[in-house]
C-alpha cells in the first residue's frame, strides 16, 4: 500500500490535533496541581521568581549590608556646583582633584580668579 503525500500530511494534522488536545488537558491538571500547592504552602510570586527588578532595586538602594548587619544606605551626594570653567564647556566644581585644564591654564599664566564661573 503505497501512501501519497497527501495522505501522509491528513495522518500528522490529525496526531498534532491529538497532541494539541491531550497537552492541553494535562496543562490544565498541571496547573491545578500548582494553584493548590500555592495555596497550600502560602507561596508568593517572589518566592518563586525573585523579587521584581524594580523591587529589587529600591531594596538594594535602602540597605546596605555591612558585617552582617544591615543599615540604611548613605544619600547621594549631589553632583557639585561648578564654580570654575574654562570658556569651553569643561568645569570644576573646586573639589578634589584639579583638572588637567585648570592645571594647564595655570600654568599658562591664567590665575583661578580668571576662571571663575561668573552668575
């Protein structure tokens, strides 16, 4: 008995609508055996997948974990008001390190005073 093309692909629609219809009766079971259990043991969505990135987040921006001992985090410190420049577009807020700009105008016979952001 020699089988066509055709018939072959009617045999695999009809075993794909057969495995469609039993996967869908044991998701079906499967689920109902998870909802249970969840309800059962108290689960929750963070217990079976982690906390929300966004959760996760704010949780590690409130604490920081010390010695084994958690603290609240320090605030960040603002970023520091410029207060020299150069013309350029390049400040410095006068806190730590000078720039290699300011360096170089120093040295170029430029004083601080010339470099002051002017309100």
């Amino acid at each position: 008995m020699a089988k066509t093309l055709q018939t072959l692909l009617k045999q695999i629609a009809q075993l794909q609508k057969q495995a469609d219809a039993l996967r869908s009766r044991e998701k079906t079971e499967v689920v109902d055996r998870i909802k249970e259990a969840i309800a059962h043991y108290d689960i929750t969505a963070d217990d079976l997948f982690g906390a929300s990135p966004a959760k996760a987040a704010r949780k590690r921006a409130a604490v920081v974990k010390t010695g084994g001992k958690a603290r609240k985090a320090a605030a960040k410190k603002p970023a520091g008001v410029a207060k020299y420049t150069d013309g350029a577009g390049r400040t410095w807020s006068g806190v730590g390190k000078r720039p290699n700009w300011f360096k170089d105008a120093l040295a170029a016979g430029k004083q601080a005073e010339d470099l002051l952001v002017k309100a």
